[in-house]
C-alpha cells in the first residue's frame, strides 16, 4: 500500500498516480465548461492499494452527460478520431472511452429511499452529497482533476485510515445505508474477503440487524456478489461471514444445512459446511475456473438430506453425489444461475466426485480407469483437482494414503490415455449399423447392444477396434435374439385414435 501520512492537515497529491492521459483530458473539458471534476470510488481505492484499473467513475458537479460530451469533442480534436459515447439520459450517465481506460461520468447528486423500495429519489447535490451516498469510505474518496487542483485529494470520511486499518466503514450511519440498499450488506462482505480486510464492529452488527431486507434484492444481483466471493483468493472469507452475518441462511439454505455435527453412540461426523468451506479454498488455490469452484461448494450439497446413522457403519451419506447431481438444476434455477453448458458442468462433477476415490480404492484396475476417463472426458483434469481438494483428513497417514492412491490412479490414466485418448472414446459400433444389421427398429435393445460393446472393451475383454467390437456385437445380439424379435413385432408403435 501508499506509504501516506493520514494525519496531515495538508490534502495529499496524488497527481504522480494519475498518469493516464484521460485525467488530463478530463480535467481540461471540465475547465472549459466551468466545472468541477473529480475521479472516484473504485479506482482512488485502488491507487492505494495499487491495484491495476481498468475503469474509472468521475463525478462531476453539474452534467456528468455534458462533461463527456466534450470529453468525447476533445478526444476527437486532439486523436482526430471521435471515440464512440454511450449516454444513458434516464440515469444522467455517460461511458467513453480513452484509450485502455473506460470512463464513466455521473453529476453529483444525493439520494432518498423509501423502506419498501430500493430504487432512491435521485436530485443533483453536492461533492459532500455524493460522497455521502456512497457505500463505504474506501470507497468514499475523490482527486479532482481540474488543472489548479490536479491531484487533490478529498476524503471526507477519513477512508485513508481505513485502508491502513483494512476496514470496512460506512460513512453514515450504517443502518441507513443498509436499509436504504441492502445489497451493501452482501458488497461489505465481497470487499472483506477479495481485499482481506475486516469488516468495522458496528458496521456489521448492523447488516446483522438489517440481513432480512436482502429479500428485496433480485437473484440476479445477489449471485453477482456470490459469483465475486467465488472468484475471491479465499472464497470460505466470504461464506462464513455471510453465515455471521445470518445471510446465509436467507440466500443459499441448502448451504447452511451442511452445517453441524450430529452425535450418536459417541460417533460423531465431521461438519460438512466447513469441510466444504476448505474444499472450495482447496480448489481456489489451484483454479481460477469459476465453475469448478461452484462445483466445490456443492459438492456434498445432498449429505443433509442422506445422513443415516448405522449402528455398524456410523454415520452415512450413501449417494449424496448421484442425488447432489440431481438437485443441481433445482438450486440453479432458484437462484437464477444460468442454465446451459455451465449448470451442466457443476452437476457432473458433483455426480463424480467420489469416482477417482472409488477407482483409486478398488486398486486402480484398467477397466476402471478406462470408465472414469470416458465419463469424465475433456473435464477429467478438472475432476481430479476437486477431488484431490476433497482431501481434508486432519489425520497424516490417511492424507498420505489417498494421495498416493490419486498419483497411482493419475499415472495409469496418463499411460491408458497414451495408448488409446479414452477423453474422446466413441463407441466402436455406432446405433444406426446396429438397426441395419440387425434389422431392428428404435428400441432399448439397441443400448444394450452398445453398453455390452462398451463393457467388453473396458474390460480388455476385446480390443477398442470395429472389427472385433462388431463381432462381439453378433455376439450379444444372438443373446438377445427373443427380445429383438418383441421389437420387430412392435413396429411401429401403436398410436392413439387422434379423433377420440
């Protein structure tokens, strides 16, 4: 971070950290127009923390459309290329932009809500005003750009003694900032956990106080700031402080059903919520695939509702992949998650995350290895990262045990694939030379035909190879003789008397 002296009565000057043309240049526009300007939010944030922007929001204090319009004519005086201008009049926003930067311009303004709304009551205000409304004080700063201020900084609300603490502080009263937009309460979070900072005592006494309202926030921005803890270095931050914060329990209950531990006869279970906590940070340490880490954090999302105990087993979770697998598109379209190629991903892992386990287990024979790469295809590496992350015995040799067992299993698959790419493997015999060879019409026979095929060649029973899949086909077909009979008497199907 900035080495800066918080208790200066002199504004600090950053003009040395705004080396991007844009400020120039929008420092001069606002001149031209006898208007204030300053850069603010996210990107002053960032200075200090000196983390890369690609984006920076100015306010100025009068027309921020008007501030970018001539933005927009400066630009294209200087470049002689008038950058394309966005103008959202509904919102008094404009978007432009300069060069790698993205400008966003807005006029100073102050908000009032009323309790059963979040959409505010928007009139132009003040510098003060603006920086008011805004969500916390790091978040609260501005550096004027304008020539004879250049660099200034304004910060009301003390936000540099905050990044220095690593605090997250509302600059008004945090219960009225909550209640008036209660999707703060999930952004406090999503700042705490990507920044590694606290969040300020009575700052979150009041999201625990205010938690209810988020119910008024759509699912879609909710899971936005989900989607931004997920992606977090250490996503479980952000989790379990939703779950302090009894958040948790309000948007994502199946979560919170992973958490407790349940005792019987002096047989305890380990606490799923946090185990899966460890999983998705497991996985967060060697992936950036958002999915994948969904995927972590629902891994055992079935296990509340198979948790058996047996007097001989202890306490079980039999299936909970198979049955997490099927409550995937459940969970998705509640929490308007998108339902395409991405839901179907996260439910096949969770539906094979204790296959590489059961493999490794079983000794690691060809047959099985051979399954998993094929069920598992162009996801196979990803699987093994999960699976892998699944691992949070706090017991050394049982740690020791699995991941010898996984590195065992990792090098048969490299030296099966070497052999035979089994990610892409396709059938050998394909459904339609079965109907014509045999001359049997759409039936279930067909499958079975083909699962047999696939059965002998995973277990080295026959070659991967037409010739020899095709004659192993007769084969079973000749068993299969009496069934494939029923299914040329049944053709075509009967249909119902349309007029009936």
């Amino acid at each position: 971070m900035i080495q800066i002296d918080a208790d200066s009565k002199t504004p600090l000057n950053l003009a040395r950290k705004l080396t991007h043309p844009a400020f120039k240049t929008v420092g001069d526009a606002a001149d031209t127009l006898g208007l204030e300007a300053y850069v603010v939010g996210g990107f002053v944030r960032d200075i200090f923390l000196e983390r890369p922007s690609k984006d920076a929001d100015f306010v100025t204090v009068g027309s921020g459309i008007a501030l970018a319009q001539k933005v927009a004519e400066t630009i294209a005086a200087r470049s002689k290329r008038r950058p394309r201008l966005a103008v959202y009049a509904n919102y008094g926003t404009a978007q432009l932009h300069h060069g790698d930067l993205e400008l966003e311009f807005v006029g100073a303004r102050k908000e009032s809500y009323h309790r059963e709304s979040r959409n505010p009551i928007v009139e132009d205000g003040t510098l003060q005003e603006d920086q008011e409304r805004r969500d916390f004080t790091i978040n609260a700063m501005a550096i004027c750009v304008n020539k004879d201020r250049f660099g200034e900084l304004v910060d009301p609300f003390d936000g540099i003694s905050d990044l220095e603490a690593r605090l997250i502080r509302t600059p008004l009263d945090p219960d009225v900032t909550f209640s008036d937009d209660p999707l703060r309460m999930m952004r406090a979070i999503r700042f705490a956990t990507q920044l590694n900072f606290y969040i300020y005592p009575a700052t979150f006494e009041a999201i625990k106080r205010n938690r209810e309202r988020i119910n008024i926030i759509t699912k879609e921005r909710i899971n936005d700031e989900l989607s931004k803890i997920i992606r977090s270095p250490r996503p479980s931050i952000g989790f379990k402080l939703l779950d302090m914060a009894g958040l948790l329990e309000i948007i994502f209950p199946e979560l919170c059903a992973l958490k407790g531990v349940e005792t019987h006869d002096g047989k305890g279970h380990k606490d799923n919520f946090l185990h899966t906590l460890q999983v998705l940070d497991n996985v967060a340490a060697k992936s950036d695939n958002e999915w994948l880490r969904w995927a972590a954090l629902l891994h055992d999302i079935a296990k509340p509702a198979v948790k058996r105990y047996d007097p001989k087993l202890g306490w079980t979770f039999h299936n909970h992949n198979f049955i997490g697998e099927k409550m995937i598109p459940r969970i998705f379209k509640k929490m308007k998650l998108p339902l395409n190629e991405k839901m179907k991903y996260v439910a096949k892992m969770v539906g094979l995350h204790m296959r590489p386990q059961s493999v490794a287990d079983a000794g690691v024979s060809d047959s099985g290895v051979r399954r998993l790469i094929t069920d598992a295809g162009e996801d196979l590496d990803d699987l093994m990262t999960l699976c892998e992350a699944d691992i949070t015995s706090k017991i050394p040799a049982k740690v020791k045990r699995q991941l010898e067992g996984f590195a065992r299993l990792r090098q048969r698959m490299d030296e099966i694939n070497a052999a035979d790419d089994y990610r892409k493997w396709k059938n050998p015999v394909g459904g339609d030379e079965i109907m014509e060879r045999y001359n049997i019409p759409g039936s279930p026979v067909i499958a079975k035909i083909k699962e047999a095929v696939k059965e002998a060649i995973f277990d080295g029973i026959i070659p991967n190879e037409h010739d020899a899949a095709i004659r192993y086909a007769d084969s079973v077909a000749e068993n299969l003789k009496e069934e494939i009979e029923a299914a040329r008497a049944n053709w075509p199907p009967q249909r119902g008397n349309a007029n009936r």
